[in-house]
C-alpha cells in the first residue's frame, strides 16, 4: 500500500525566492550527500531558467520527511507564464505563499492567491528574505491579510499560519524572538496544516495530465495526479479527452515517481500519488489517462486566455538558409503546433498569409521564451511585432486588455513616470511612499501601451526602478497611442559594414551593429535622429589616391553600438518592420526590402 503523503505546491510573485526555498529544503531532507556538488536553483533545469534566473516550466519533486513523503511542485513567478501555475495547482492539496520582507504581495501574488483560494486551498504564509535590512514583516503580514479579504477568501482561508524565513540561509521560524538554523518548523506545518489527498480505492485508475514533456528514449511522457484507483506497469489504458472523445488506446510502458531532481522507475502508482508515465503517443494535457472501463472524464482547470499575439513566417531574407536547418514552413507549423499542444497558454492558428502562423500567449516574455527556444533547436523565422487580442461586449463595444502596473521608483523620478504613463493612457490608482526615499505607484494601462516600455523605463529611472505588470481585466478601447517617435536607419546596400562608413553616418542616429557585421539591403541598422526612414550606405569607404595627404588621416572613433535583446527587438519593431531570427544572428528589417515596393505600400 502507499505510504502517507502530501502534495503542496509554493507559489510567489517573480523573485520572491520559491526556487531557492526548494533546494534548502532538498538538502535538509537527505537527498543529497554532505561532500555532493549541488548547483543552485537546481529545478531550475532549462538553458534559459538557469540563463534568466526564472522558472519557466512547473516542475514537480519528491522529499521523505520522516515516514511522509512530501511532493513539492516549484511553479513559475512571472506573470507570462502563468498558464503553468494554473494548470498545476489542481495536482495539490495546498499551496505555500511566498511573500518578500521587504517587497510585499506584487501582482503575481494576487493573481496566484486568487487562483488558490478559488480551488479551495488553504495557504500557509512564509515572510520570505527575512534577513532583509529593508525588511517591514508586521507590514507585509497586514498587506496579506488585506489581499485574503480582497480575494474574498473564506474563514478557514482567512486563519493562514504564518512562518518567517530565509530560503537562502535554510531557516524559518513562527516567532522573530526564535532563532533557528533549519527548516524542521516548516516541514511540520506542512504535515499538520495540509490535508492528505483523498483516497478513491474504490473507482478504477484515472489521472489527469497536467504536465507533458518529451524524453528521447522513454518519449512523451505525462504528469498529474492519480485521483483514483491504482495502476501497474504493462496496465491496459486509454486516454479520453474533456469530451470524452477517445484520443488513444495504449499500455503503461513505464511509471516513474519523483525523488529530489529524479525520476524513479516504479513497478505500481496509487491514488494520490504525482506521477509520471510513458507508453502513450497522443495524449496530451488536460486528457485523463484511465482504465478502459471508465468513460467520463476528470475536470480540467479552465485557463485564462492569452491577451497578445506574434505572426511568424518563414525567413525570406537575402541570409535566409546561411544557418538553421529547420527553414520551411512544414517544419515550423509543426513545432508551433507541438507547442500549443503542450502549453496550454499558447494558442495556435494560421495565418492570413501563405507560410505565416498566428501565436497567442500572455506576454512578451513568454513569446519571447518560445522563439528563442525555436533559434537554439536550429529554427530560422520572422517575427511581427507582439499586438494586443481584442473582444467585443454584448452591445459590440471594442475592448483591450487593461494591465495593473505597479512601479517603485525613487520619488525624484516619480514626476517623469507619471507622465509618461499618462502618454500611454494610464489611469494611475493608488500612489504612496514606502519609505527610504521610495514611492510606489499603481496604475491600470492598457496593454498595447506598455509594449517595449521597459526599456524606456530603466533609461528614465537610471536602472533604478522596478516594474511589475499583470493582466487586469478587459476594458473600453482608449483610442490612439503614441508609437515610437523616431524613424529608423536602413541599408541601401549588401555586403559588410565599414568602420568609415558608420563613423561618418553616426550623427545620423543610434547605431545597431558594429564594422564588418553583414548587412543587406532593407535591413534596419540604427535608429533615426529624426521621425522619418533614412536610407543609408554603411558600405562606403574612404576613397583611395597615390598623394599623400600632408595632414594625418582622421582617426575612426565609434560610439559603442546599441545592443538588444531577443525581446527588446520585438517589442522595438513597427508594423510594417519584422524581426529576422536564426541559430547565430537577430537582425531587425523591414517588411518590404525594397525601397520602391515600400513607397508603393505607402510605408
């Protein structure tokens, strides 16, 4: 029979410290020897989570704790990515709040608490980077509490225990008075405070896949949660989907269970259990994977809808093929199509245009992620800029998603915040100071406004503010806003850039690219001084004579060129400028390379 179990998963705003928290407990639980190498934030697992210092995936892990195992599931803090926070809370029977010290509860945590609190979960609160100079607990634990009210959480929600901790340092404590060095309080709330699943012996094997990710021995392989019954390797299923529609019929090849980073082969599953199985081709996420007896199928947690969305096409530039090996379009639909598969915050559609894709999901960021997963498996693509998804009310009314924002800056920049935000149609909320010289500034704006406003942000603030932004709700249209100001600098010519050239053209504007970085005509290579398009030759070098010049030639000192990230381009494009992504180069061009197809379009 099984042994007692508990599945909680922690939940947090981006940063607030749930990963970290994660590897102290692993290591105070034994699953690692005391000489052993352990990198840090080892769920973070992915290129990318490691790269960012985010967790991008939900990811399930197993500790025994005495004679109980405990499955802990890490989930993602930022808010793109909260599609994964959904879908997995349905696997646990109650949730860790993670709070910063000093930050308080930001938007995520509001949107994560209210997830929990509808499933009918019962938190217990940890006051995270406690060790924090800047730390206000008893502050942070009435904004707590204010927020439970907000989300309209009930009696038993509302009398939460609440823990003080440093992830980082392994030790939490009940009273500021205690001293600790470990995290033996938390574990034992987590016994005491969390129910053990509920055990159906008495209907047949059922599970709902909640997690899909792809082994290349094993295959696809399935998580979720049994719900009822038990099940043993070679077992006959069959998997149905949220109609009851038959998706597949299989056997259970392998069933595994998870230790720390692992996943240990197992010969039976019981009801309660997070598990993971291999042996079906079709499933996916949201199918209940049963016994054939059974036919109706498990709940699924309805997903929030995505509110923005990218078209990407297949790479038609003069470089397109150069790098990646997954060029055309049958490859590329296909690999967006196992993605919306799989993640179910992602939508996928065809396009208008021959060879061009339509992909919706939360934000930037997370479309963002999605591309350049696609550039390191060796994808060449375009990309338009991200738009906003619009709906319409019962009387036909346009509305755009509306985001709650909310800034801390030093108060010396609040004035240039504001009014930028007030370009940008937001409606500011709430502003007040939170001390040492800080203010807090909460706005709701619309959503389009706030494409590539990051980047602006930092410049404004010096690289001192903090911008956390989360879906709000739907509302009016607020009519026109401002784009970019400035128009952009575009190769007349193909070959490699001259030092000459571009030391020659820099009063024109900011430049993108460096000497000997190929260009082609179209191409987008700096940003204009002026709100017009500039066609310009970086190609041009100094003309050669058999005179010697009397004087000393004139020495070539370039201002160091603006480098971009992945997203900040795609949040920098105009509608009719396109990203160009391959393996090894992100280049920004326009949508029409030539410049008389341009004129013609009225671009």
């Amino acid at each position: 029979m099984n042994q007692e179990i508990r599945n909680i998963a922690i939940i947090a705003h981006v940063d607030h410290g749930k990963t970290t928290l994660i590897d102290s407990i692993m290591k105070q639980s034994g699953l690692f020897r005391d000489n052993q190498q352990v990198d840090e934030r080892v769920m973070d697992s992915g290129d990318l989570e490691k790269e960012r210092g985010i967790t991008i995936l939900a990811k399930p892990t197993s500790i025994p704790w005495g004679d109980i195992r405990i499955n802990i599931i890490d989930t993602p803090g930022h808010a793109d990515f909260g599609g994964e926070v959904e879908r997995v809370l349905g696997m646990a029977d109650g949730v860790i709040l993670l709070v910063d010290s000093a930050e308080g509860p930001m938007p995520q945590t509001k949107f994560v608490l209210g997830k929990a609190l509808k499933l009918g979960l019962k938190p217990i609160v940890i006051i995270n980077k406690i060790d924090r100079p800047d730390r206000r607990p008893d502050e942070v634990v009435n904004e707590i509490f204010d927020l439970f009210v907000a989300l309209d959480a009930d009696d038993d929600q509302l009398d939460f225990p609440i823990l003080y901790a440093s992830g980082r340092a392994g030790w939490c404590v009940s009273d500021l008075e205690k001293e600790s060095d470990n995290l033996d309080e938390l574990m034992d709330l987590i016994i005491k405070h969390v129910p053990a699943p509920q055990i159906d012996e008495v209907n047949e094997f059922a599970m709902l896949a909640t997690l899909l990710d792809y082994d290349p021995y094993l295959g696809r392989c399935l998580t979720g949660k049994i719900i009822s019954g038990s099940a043993k390797i070679n077992d006959q299923v069959k998997a149905i989907d949220l109609n009851a529609k038959l998706v597949e019929s299989g056997r259970l090849t392998k069933l595994f269970k998870f230790e720390g980073t692992s996943k240990i082969p197992v010969s039976e599953v019981f009801c309660g259990d997070i598990i993971c199985i291999a042996g079906l081709t079709k499933a996916s996420v949201s199918d209940t994977i049963c016994y054939p007896s059974i036919s109706v199928p498990l709940k699924s947690t309805p997903i929030d809808p995505p509110t923005m969305s990218v078209t990407i096409t297949v790479n038609d530039s003069p470089f397109a093929g150069r790098e990646g090996k997954k060029v055309t379009s049958t490859v590329i639909r296909e690999r967006l199509l196992a993605e919306s598969e799989t993640n179910v915050a992602i939508t996928f559609a065809e396009g208008d245009g021959k060879d061009s894709f339509e992909i919706g999901g939360r934000g930037e960021l997370q479309l963002g992620v999605l591309v350049e997963t696609m550039r390191r498996e060796g994808f060449e693509l375009t990309v338009s800029r991200p738009k906003v998804l619009y709906k319409k009310d019962d009387s036909g009314k346009k509305l755009e998603p509306i985001e709650e924002v909310i800034i801390d800056v030093d108060e010396e920049f609040s004035s240039s915040v504001l009014d930028s935000m007030n370009r940008r149609k937001g409606e500011m909320i709430d502003m007040r100071s939170s001390g040492s010289g800080k203010t807090r500034i909460i706005f709701h704006a619309p959503s389009r406004a706030l494409i590539g406003y990051q980047n602006r942000f930092l410049t404004q603030t010096k690289g001192t503010g903090v911008i956390n932004r989360i879906f709000h709700e739907y509302g009016p249209y607020k009519g026109d806003i401002e784009g970019r100001r400035n128009g952009v600098l575009v190769s007349t010519e193909t070959g490699a850039a001259v030092a000459y050239a571009l030391f020659h053209l820099q009063d024109r504007g900011i430049m993108f690219l460096g000497p000997q970085t190929e260009v082609y005509g179209g191409m987008i290579v700096g940003e204009h001084n002026r709100e017009n398009d500039l066609g310009i030759n970086v190609l041009k070098g100094k003309k050669h004579s058999n005179v010697r010049s009397s004087g000393a030639d004139e020495a070539v000192v370039l201002v160091p060129h603006q480098q971009m990230s992945l997203e900040q381009m795609m949040a920098y494009i105009d509608e009719d400028e396109l990203l160009e992504i391959t393996p090894n180069n992100l280049r920004l061009r326009k949508k029409y390379l030539d410049p008389n197809e341009r004129k013609k379009m009225g671009k």
